[in-house]
C-alpha cells in the first residue's frame, strides 16, 4: 500500500515514519518547500505541497495514494495573538482538511486517518471520556477539529472514503514541546514543586503508542468509519506523574502541599489559570474501543515512554 503522510515532518509524524518503516509499504511526506528534512529517512518519498488550507492543490501528491495519514494541523496555541482564532484554526483544520479529502476522494485514495483530539469531547470532566459521548469542545481548536470530524463525515457519506478519526490526550516522548517539556526541565533541575496535594487523574499516550494505533488503523479492515479514544492504559496523578518522571530522570522529586484553592487563586492573578488547572485538573479517557474492535494494545508501558522520554531529552541538552 502507498502511505502519504501530512504533517509527517513532525513530532508524531516522525514516529510514525518510524513506525512504518518496519512494515511493508512505500511511504511519501507531504512537505512545505523550504521545510527542513534532513530528519527523515533516506527511503521516505517527499512531495512539495502548498500549506492545508481552502485553496490547496493536492491532486498530485495524491497520486497513487492507498492512505493518508492526515497529522498537519493548526495546532493548539497557548496564548494566540490573532484576532479571531476559531476563524485562523477554521481556515486549517477544518477548510483545509475538507479539501485535503474531497481531492483525496477524487484521486482514488481509499482511506483517510485523520488525528483529532480529545479536546472534541470537552475538558474538566472527572469521568473517562468514551466515543459515545455528546462532543462538547470548549476552545477553538476543539471546535475546529469536531467541524472538521463532522466534514469528514459527510465527505464519506457521499464519496465512500474510509474515514478514521483519533482522538488523543496529551501525547509525549522524545521530541515534546511546550508544557511537558517545560516539565523535564523543572523536574531535571530538582525544583520544588508545589503539588502533592493534587488529587486528579490524567491520561497520556506515549508517541510510540500513538504511532502504533495510527498504523494500525490505516490497515485493519474494521476501522473505516470508526473514532477511537487512546491512552497509555494507566492515569496518573499529575504527583504521581512528575514522581514517575523524576525517577526516569534519575533527578529528586520535590513536591510539598499547597491547598487547591490558593493555587487557583495565584494562577488568576497572574494570568495563568488555564496552566494551573491543567496542573490540578482530570482528564481522562476510556480506550477500550480500539482494543476491542482492533486488538490493539500499546507496546509501551507509561514507564517505558517516560524512561525513553527522559533519555531524548538528557541527550539533547547543552
């Protein structure tokens, strides 16, 4: 089968190179011009596309294309300067995949695994998410990414495109940015950490998981026309997970009590409330659909991702 992967010079995309280059296939990236690719593999195809929007022409990097593994997103911007985000993560995520699709479904593509997020089901919720859950995203690249399920949707409908959505939690690994890197650099230095009182529970998925599962629902018969939720398998405090990621790191974890009420209290005079309820919130999610449905199981353990997590980033530091 021909694989042509969107976004696959990226954090995921790189792990799912990975992880399909031990499998029977040949492979192509959709790359910007001018984007760097030296990190990729020497066997991987790459095919100059314009950047996902309304107007992209991806007619001919869709050519001879079984599957598209559709990763390239606006992604989530913590502190987004434009003046309209829901309309900058629309012109993306939801224009741009519908086009990215209906060209597909012309070309002769037969499936198309599109990466979601938990986010299309809501946040701050004490139950587990499960896919039969009413979508209910509360910021704008949520909403873009439940519009641009639900595009999808339609395009199957009248095209017969095999469509997979993935929805995933906070996804790490070697090669992770923003806040779970900040995390290792905290926890690396030994710094004291005001949450051991935090009582929540979150899920994860180790980027090795992640491309597992999207591999796997790129070829397994019974996903088209399927959402799966992934995780780890195991939740975590977030206590629990800078203890867990302090021993990987072979650094002390240093954590003291704080009431709940004075952190939420500190966090909104400086403007960081968002930050602080990540930190003392629960998210997590039910993903025993795809182990079900597809006998997919993570080969990975939280351990293992986070020991090799910490490897990446003891090798990469100055």
């Amino acid at each position: 089968m021909n694989i042509l992967i969107t976004g696959g010079t990226g954090f995921v995309g790189t792990a799912l190179l990975k992880q399909l280059g031990q499998e029977e296939g040949c492979v192509s990236v959709a790359v910007l011009a001018g984007e760097r690719t030296d990190h990729l593999p020497p066997t991987v195809g790459k095919i100059v596309v314009p950047p996902l929007s309304g107007t992209a022409e991806y007619g001919a990097a869709l050519q001879g294309i079984d599957i598209v593994v559709h990763l390239a997103a606006r992604v989530h911007v913590m502190q987004d300067a434009v003046a309209n985000p829901l309309e900058e993560f629309r012109k993306v995520n939801v224009a741009g995949t519908e086009r990215l699709a209906r060209q597909a479904a012309a070309a002769g593509v037969r499936r198309l695994v599109f990466m979601s997020s938990v986010k299309v089901n809501g946040e701050g919720r004490r139950d587990a998410y499960c896919e039969e859950d009413p979508p209910a995203p509360a910021d704008p690249y949520g909403i873009s990414k439940w519009e641009a399920e639900t595009v999808l949707a339609d395009i199957a409908k009248e095209t017969g495109l095999e469509v997979v959505c993935i929805r995933s939690p906070l996804v790490y690994g070697p090669g992770v940015k923003a806040n779970f890197l900040n995390m290792l650099k905290v926890v690396a230095k030994g710094l004291p950490l005001p949450l051991a009182s935090v009582v929540n529970q979150r899920s994860l998925i180790y980027v090795g998981n992640l491309a597992d599962a999207l591999a796997t629902c790129a070829k397994h018969p019974a996903a088209a026309g399927q959402t799966y939720l992934l995780s780890d398998g195991e939740d975590v405090s977030t206590p629990e997970l800078i203890r867990r990621t302090a021993k990987a790191l072979d650094a002390p974890a240093r954590l003291f009590p704080v009431p709940s009420g004075c952190m939420c209290l500190a966090g909104k005079l400086v403007g960081k409330s968002d930050a602080v309820e990540r930190l003392l919130g629960s998210l997590t999610v039910d993903s025993r659909k795809i182990r079900r449905e597809l006998g997919w199981l993570p080969p990975f353990s939280l351990d293992q991702g986070l020991a090799e997590t910490a490897k990446w980033f003891l090798s990469s530091r100055p």
